[in-house]
C-alpha cells in the first residue's frame, strides 16, 4: 500500500478515526408558571372549539343544503339511515384488532360486492324479450354489474375464510356454526311465505334490516380472533340476506322468469370465478389480490349507475341524477386506481412514483372539469346555446365524467410511491363503500346506504390508522401526493462504517447466550415462505426458556395485517405477537433482534436522514437491540422505498447473506 510514492505497509498504516460528533447545544429548559400553562391549555382548548364548531356548521350546511334539494321525504329518510349506519360503523372498526385488519378489509371487500343488488334491479326492470341474453343498454350494465359483484362476493368471503382458519389454535373450542342455519332458514322462509301469501314488500323491508344488522356484525366481530370467524359467517349471512331482499323487490317490480334465470347463471359464473382465483391466493398475494377486487367494484358501480340512467333517462329528479354521475366518478376512481395498485403490489409496474410536471394542477384541472360536467349533466339547460339536445348533453357528460374520473384514478395512485401502497390500498377500500352508497341514493336502497356508510367508514378509519403510523398526510396520500415535491428528494446521508458480515453458526452462538429474542419480520419473509422455519425457531428457543416475541410494523408487507396472517399461517401463536406501540420501548432491554425481510421499517434513516423517502416514519427501533442480525439477499437488495438500510452500517449489526428461506432452515438445523 503506498500514498504519493511512499509505502505505507506494514508499519505506517494509520486506523481511521471518525471526527467526534459536534457538541449538542444545550436545550435551554423554561419552566412555565402555573398561570401561563393554565393559559396555554385555554388557547389549545379554544382552537379545538374553533376546529369543532366549523366541522358542525359545514355538516349543518350540508344538511340544509340536502333538506332544500331533497325530492321527497323518503330521501330524508335515507339520509337518517346512512348517517346512523355510518356512526355504528365508525365505533365498531375502531374495535378490530391490528392483526386482524387484512381479514377486515376481505371482509368489507366481500360485502362491497352488494354492488350486485343494483344489477339485479336493473335486470328485472323493464321488458324482457323472453330470452337469456338482455335486450337493452340497461339490462347488459345490470348484467356487468351483477357478474362483477358475484366475483367479488365468492372471493373475498373464501379469502377471508382462509386467512381466518390460520390463526385457529388446536386448544381452541369447535364453532358449530350450523345451528345459525335456523334462523337464516326462518327469515328465507319468511320471505318465501310472504312472497306466496302476500305483504312481500314489507317482509323484504325487515330482511334486509336483518342484512345491515348481520354487517355491521360481522365487523364487530372482527373486534377479536376468537370472536372473527364468526364475524366473517355474519357477513355471508349479511349478503346473503340483502341478495334474498333484492330478490323479492325484483318480484315486487314484475320481474319475468328471464330475469331470475340471468341473475341465477350470472351469479353462479361470477361466484365460482371468484372462488376459483380465491382458492389460489396465499398470504403473500392478498395485497394485489384484494387490490384486484376493489376494481371490480369500482367497475360493478360504474356500470351500476349508467344503467340506472339508460333505462331512466329523461325520468329522474336532481338528487338521483346527481347520486348517478358521482357513482360513476367514484367507480372510475376506483376502478383504475386499483388496476394500477395491482400493477405496483404485483411487480407489473415500478413502484417508484410517477412524477409528472405540475401533477397536483393536472388532478385540480380534472376534478375542476369533472365538476363543471355535473353541473352540465344536472343542468343540460346549460349548452342549450350550443343547440344540443338535453338527452345528448346528459349522455355525453356522464360519458365524460366516466372516462375523467377513470384517468384521475390512474393519475392518482400512480403518482404515489411504493412505500405508500398500503395506504392506497385502505383508501380504495373506502372508495368502495362511498360508490356503493351513492348508488344506495341512486337507487333509493336503504339496505345499499347502509353497508356503504360501514365499508366507507371502515376504509377511512384504516386509511388514518396507516397515514398515523407511517408519518405520512393523508390528505396528500388521497390526492395522489399533492403537496409534495414532484423534484427528486435531497442527496441522501452517506453511509459511514463497515458492514459486518455474520453467520449462521454465530447467531446461534449469540442466541443460546441470549435471554430476550426479538423477531421482525418484513415483506421479504413472505416472499421467502420463510414463515415454518421461522415459527420453528421461535418455539426451540421458547422450549430453552428464552423470552421469544415477535415485533409487526403496522405497515410491513403490502397491506395491513398481512405478516400477521402470514405468521398465523405457520400456528405462531398470536400471543406472541406484537405491534410496534407494544414493543418499541422493549428494544434497549433486548439481547438479540433477528430481522428478516424488514427494511423500510426498521430503517434509521426514517429518524435521522431528512432527505431520506420515509423520513418522519415511525419505524421499529431495532438498531438499540444490543445484538442484531439482519438475513438479506445481498447489501446491495433495498426495501420497497428502494434505499439502503443505514443500519447494516451499525457496530452491533451483523448482516446474514443468503435467501432468507435458506438461512432460517439452517438456523433451525442448528439449533
């Protein structure tokens, strides 16, 4: 080794010493008298009046604004039971546990599939021909519809079967779900009766009440793992019950045999398509999966809606036109937004952003356009001028509205990045619900108002929860990142330090010394079906009578509660399991921390980089363990942010190289 002609090696070799760091500027402490924090607590109370008392005057105005343009009181009325429905949706979501959030969302995505009541409707209004194949605009949007929505429903009930049958422990006690048979048989019954003998208008009423009460259920139940497979049977009851209703109101309407014969064969397709894709979705697929579901209620909406208007065109007051044109902007969102989430969750697409300049103008100018397009559509006095008659008008602005709304929701989620995916995925979730409630004022259907209001909710809540625990606003996150910088981010930190490469033989040596094991697992554990040899490890070194926990960011896979379905699916019981608020603290007091995996969420950078993609992300502090080990690929291998984890950098990291599935079967053979 020589520097400028001069060797160096072996006696004028200097170690490096990194410079100390500069000295912290003392925190000058004020101490606050009683009288100014008495003040400062009446100011913060003050702006939270403030806040409060905006929400309520704009909620008040909204009502009013509804009440003047009402067209009867039946619409009133509908409104009361949305926003009943809706704040019964609101407490019970809030009461699902962490782990159980990806069951909740198959769940809600399941019962979204009620988009078929619409299609169902539009199949049994109007004249048939007599034949199987529908003879009018309207009647193929009822057909789209109603072929949409089976799928939906078959494949996200059967996946949530299949998630929820994972966490089921051997020492749990059996369900005998077979006894609820009796009461579903006496509400079928009933209705089969009242159908025969009369009255069928108000007995369809009072089961589709017992629909929106089984939903809202089934969401309660998810509250609990004990409790969530029959959660998940009350919301198969819940559809099952609101497509019974639907059934006898096709009746009520004079649907012919034709109509019930379309429903049954396009109901039997969609339903066994939706199973078939079901029964190959593993937990490491649920993300695009669901993501592929949400498109199709997107569409079933969309479809919904314009033959709401095709079959009624020229028929229809203010409020139920305005109800048609925003299903359709909701539904288009929906729709290609989820086709693009699918696309980035699927590897089909860069999860990098899309980044085009003046995006947060573009999405303004199409909202604005979509707008002035209601405005048109309920309005088509409006281009009188430009001598086009109000059906065309009408017809071409919904047209219009269809195609907009269907760029936007690309545009959107397109312009967020991989890291934000499983928010995008709980915002789509939510989109669902508000289509279908826009759709239930369309269609005057309570039953469809109700279970909108749960699945919007639902999502909304989920959407808060993940934005919380990511740092991320969401408000930016549903405007497909406005507010933030389309330029690329700052030079990021320099990596300083050596890695330090381990092996499987001295994490072993480091595990029997230990007495407190952390095990973080990532996306990567999915990716590897890592998941056995991992659920193995935990229980040898739990039988040596280590202290053995598993640590779950609240974001780590591609969707909310995916690692926990993935460790339930290898029988780690779920009481070993941990979320990030739970054992962020307990890192310092912890001998060993094994990742797998994991890299954005246990990433230094998100607390200490402010150039860094996921600055501001509360991350799981593995790096205070005393001992950590990280199973990577190669150093080079990033997260979904695409950039380096800082940590591998660490004194007390050791790096494991290999695939991960690889590496943990060798350390169980190990130990």
């Amino acid at each position: 080794i020589a520097y400028d002609g001069v060797a160096r090696w072996p006696d004028k070799i200097t170690p490096f010493s990194p410079p100390p760091p500069p000295p912290k500027a003392a925190d000058d402490a004020v101490e606050l008298s009683e009288e100014e924090l008495l003040l400062a607590a009446n100011e913060q109370q003050k702006a939270d009046f403030i806040r409060n008392a905006g929400i309520a005057s704009a909620a008040s105005f909204a009502l009013l604004a509804f009440g003047f343009n009402a067209g009867s009181s039946d619409d009133v009325s509908l409104l009361a039971t949305f926003a009943l429905a809706g704040l019964a949706g609101y407490q019970v979501v809030w009461g699902v546990a962490p782990a159980l959030h990806s069951p909740l969302m198959a769940v809600t995505n399941a019962i979204s599939g009620m988009t078929a009541v619409g299609g169902m409707l539009l199949l049994a209004d109007g004249s048939q021909s007599g034949g199987l194949i529908p003879d009018s605009p309207s009647h193929w949007m009822g057909a789209i519809a109603t072929l949409l929505s089976f799928v939906n429903i078959a494949g996200g009930f059967l996946i949530t079967v299949k998630m929820l049958d994972l966490f089921k422990r051997p020492e749990d006690p059996n369900d005998y779900f077979e006894f609820y048979a009796i009461p579903s048989a006496v509400l079928v019954g009933g209705l089969g009766a009242a159908y025969l003998g009369g009255n069928l208008e108000n007995v369809s009423g009072t089961v589709s009440i017992a629909a929106a009460i089984c939903c809202i259920a089934a969401i309660a139940g998810l509250a609990d793992q004990k409790t969530a497979r029959t959660g998940n049977v009350l919301g198969i009851a819940g559809v099952s019950f609101g497509l019974a209703s639907t059934l006898g109101d096709m009746s009520i309407l004079g649907a012919e045999a034709a109509g019930f014969q379309q429903v049954a064969i396009l109901g039997g397709v969609g339903a066994t398509a939706g199973a078939v894709v079901a029964s190959r979705v593993g937990p490491t697929e649920l993300p695009q999966t669901v993501a592929a579901f949400h498109s199709l209620v997107g569409l079933a909406a969309m479809a919904g809606a314009a033959g709401e208007y095709l079959g009624n065109a020229g028929n229809l007051d203010t409020g139920t036109l305005a109800a048609i044109y925003l299903a359709v902007f909701i539904g288009g969102i929906t729709f290609t937004g989820s086709i693009i989430a699918f696309s980035k969750l699927s590897g089909m697409m860069s999860s990098s952003p899309l980044q085009l300049p003046g995006r947060d103008q573009l999405n303004l100018g199409m909202v604005s356009t979509i707008a002035l397009g209601m405005a048109a559509f309920l309005n088509p006095a409006m281009v009188d001028s430009a001598g086009i008659d109000p059906d065309t008008a009408q017809l071409a602005s919904l047209t219009f509205s269809a195609i907009l709304s269907s760029i936007l929701g690309l545009h959107l989620v397109a312009s967020i990045g991989g890291p934000d995916m499983p928010v995008v995925i709980t915002v789509l979730n939510s989109y669902s619900g508000w289509a279908l409630v826009a759709e239930g004022f369309l269609l005057g259907n309570s039953l469809l108002a109700q279970v909108g209001a749960l699945i919007g909710f639902s999502g909304a809540i989920l959407t808060w929860i993940m934005c919380e625990a990511m740092g991320r606003s969401i408000t930016s996150v549903i405007l497909g990142g406005a507010g933030t910088s389309t330029a690329a981010p700052g030079e990021a930190a320099e990596m300083e330090g050596e890695v330090t490469i381990g092996s499987v033989d001295n994490l072993v040596e480091t595990l029997l010394e230990a007495d407190s094991i952390m095990i973080v697992p990532g996306y990567g554990l999915a990716v590897a079906q890592a998941q056995f040899a991992v659920a193995d490890i935990a229980k040898k070194l739990k039988a040596m009578g280590k202290k053995v926990r598993f640590g779950i960011h609240p974001v780590a896979g591609r969707m909310p509660g995916q690692l926990n379905v993935l460790l339930a699916e290898a029988s780690v019981p779920y009481d070993m399991v941990f979320e990030m608020d739970e054992i962020n603290d307990d890192f310092e007091d912890t001998d060993v921390t094994i990742v797998i995996g994991a890299s954005d969420t246990v990433s230094s950078a998100a607390e200490d980089d402010p150039n860094c993609s996921i600055y501001g992300m509360p991350v799981l502090r593995v790096w205070k363990s005393k001992n950590v080990f990280v199973s990577k690929r190669n150093i080079g291998s990033t997260g979904y942010a695409g950039m380096q984890n800082p940590i591998l950098y660490k004194e007390n990291v050791e790096v494991v190289l290999g695939d991960a599935h690889d590496t943990c079967e060798a350390l169980r053979s190990a130990l």
